[in-house]
C-alpha cells in the first residue's frame, strides 16, 4: 500500500508518526472517507469541502488548497489501483509536548491518507440488516467529522456484541443517527431524518439520498423521532459512504414492520446505484 505522510507518497516500511501527534493524544484533529467506484472517486469534492469545515470548526487551517487535496486522493487511488474501496484523509493538528492548549506558536498540521480496496457490503444492502438502540452519550458537536469517536466506538461494539450491524443513537429517546451512518424512516409514504443540527453528521450520502427523494418524488421531513417511533415505521434504513442505502430489518430484535425490505428504500437503492460513477461489479 502507497500512503500519503509529511507531503509524500511512500510505502508502509518506515512510515512514522511522532509519538507527540496530537491525533494520538487527544484526537486532535478531522478526518474523512471517499469511497471509489471503478477507479473513479464518488462525491470527493463534498467530503473534502466538509473536510474544510471540520477543519475550520475545531480552528485548525490545513496546508493545502481543497484542490490539492483532491490530487493527493487521486493519485492514492492510481498508486494503489483501487477499483472499488476508500481513500482515508486525517489531518491532525500536528505533534508538539502533550499540552492540552493549541501549540503556540503553531506547529504543522499532520496530513495523511491512504487508499484501499473494499468492495461493496452486498450481504446488508441485499438482505438488511439489525440494529441495536444506544444511548447516544456523545458530546454536542457531532457535527464536525474529529477523530475524537470514543462515544462512536463504544456504541458500535454495544451493538456488535448484541449481533447487530449498526447502534441506533438516540438522546433521551429521540434517534440522531447511527455511529457511523444516518438513520431514516419511513411512514406513509414519507422519509423522516434528523434534521441538520449539532447532534449529527449531515453525511454525503444522507445528502445524496435526500436529492433523490426529491428527484423521485418522495417526500421527507427532516424531522426527529423517538425510537418508539422507530418501531412504528413501514421501513428503516441507514446510510454511509461505505453502507451507501442499507435496509434496517430489526431493532432490537424486533423487525421492523414484518422484516422484510421495504419497497421505499429498494427504490432509492436502485436510484442510488444508476448514479454511481463508471461501476464496475466487484
Ligand atoms: N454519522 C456519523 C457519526 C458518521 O461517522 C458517518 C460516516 O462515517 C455518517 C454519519 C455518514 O456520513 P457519510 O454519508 O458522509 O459517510
């Protein structure tokens, strides 16, 4: 594997990391994954543009131009030949003595990347899957993309070891979103979300779907819901970079409507694929 550290492409052998990066400390820093269908990077400009932003909101200025950045993702891509998979970008706000202030004067932020094949979670996307309810005790500025996912890591291993693919986060019973994905119902015909707020992250993929609603016609309210709600709905389904439109079958255990995928979401699954760039079926 070719990776991107300190301004260079190299291989894995000799790579290193100063021990005083502040991603290692305190997860000091943001980060983001773009996923690559037939060797073409999908939606790179949104996430390198919410990269920025995630960049901005924890005042951290990252040394490249949004352009550049893009070049470096793409060249990942070539060096590595990734037909279908990821590129991986962190910027951290660099390695001084553990202090928890910003460094003064400034140090230069740690930018790395790599690129590598993964290819599509077709047993989900085909058959659903389970998700279990968490408590979403996360602190309030989910939405910056930080490396900061201790909330995220252990809400997903709750569910992992309940059988599940995916936590249902949910704050005093309303649901904000999965540990690293969106979460969508649908009743009547209509998709409800968790609106854009500081309690999630506005995913690409949430975006993307919600543009398709519209091109197919689908209403959506961008509205919360409890997870007794959830219960209720006709279908569920998650979203992510790498889950793309996921059905959800059961929560908790219990399926969700009678557990068979909704019709709603295989219409935005299919809407979802004729717009992936060149596919190429891994
Ligand atoms: N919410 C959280 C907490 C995430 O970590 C992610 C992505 O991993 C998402 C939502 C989905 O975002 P995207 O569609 O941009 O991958």
């Amino acid at each position: 594997t070719v990776y991107f550290i300190d301004g260079q492409f190299t291989e894995r052998d000799g790579l290193a990391i100063s021990i005083d990066d502040r991603g290692y400390y305190f997860g000091d820093g943001v980060y983001e994954v773009i996923k690559v269908y037939g060797g073409e990077l999908y939606t790179a400009e949104e996430h390198i543009d919410r990269l920025f932003q995630s960049a901005t909101k924890i005042k951290m200025t990252i040394p490249y131009a949004e352009v550049q950045l893009m070049e470096i993702a793409r060249e990942l891509v070539a060096k590595n030949n990734i037909l279908v998979g990821h590129v991986y970008i962190q910027v951290t706000r660099g390695s001084a003595p553990r202090m928890h202030q910003f460094p003064d004067p400034t140090v230069p932020p740690v930018v790395t990347g790599y690129a590598i094949n993964n290819p599509r979670p077709m047993m989900g996307i085909e058959n659903g899957v389970g998700v279990k309810s968490v408590a979403d005790v996360r602190w309030l500025r989910c939405d910056i993309k930080s490396l900061n996912l201790l909330g995220n890591v252990l809400a997903k291993q709750e569910a992992h070891e309940a059988g599940c693919i995916e936590a249902l986060l949910h704050r005093d019973g309303v649901v904000t979103e999965g540990s690293a994905s969106n979460m969508f119902g649908v009743k009547g015909g209509t998709v409800y979300t968790h609106p854009v707020t500081n309690l999630i992250l506005n995913g690409i993929t949430r975006q993307v779907v919600l543009g398709l609603c519209e091109e197919q016609g689908i209403p959506v309210v961008e509205k919360s819901f409890t997870i007794d709600e959830a219960f209720e709905m006709d279908e569920f389904f998650l979203t992510s970079t790498t889950s793309e439109v996921t059905p959800v079958i059961s929560i908790d255990g219990r399926p969700v409507s009678s557990g068979i995928l909704g019709p709603l979401t295989m219409k935005l699954q299919k809407a979802f694929s004729s717009q992936i760039p060149s596919f190429i079926a891994d």
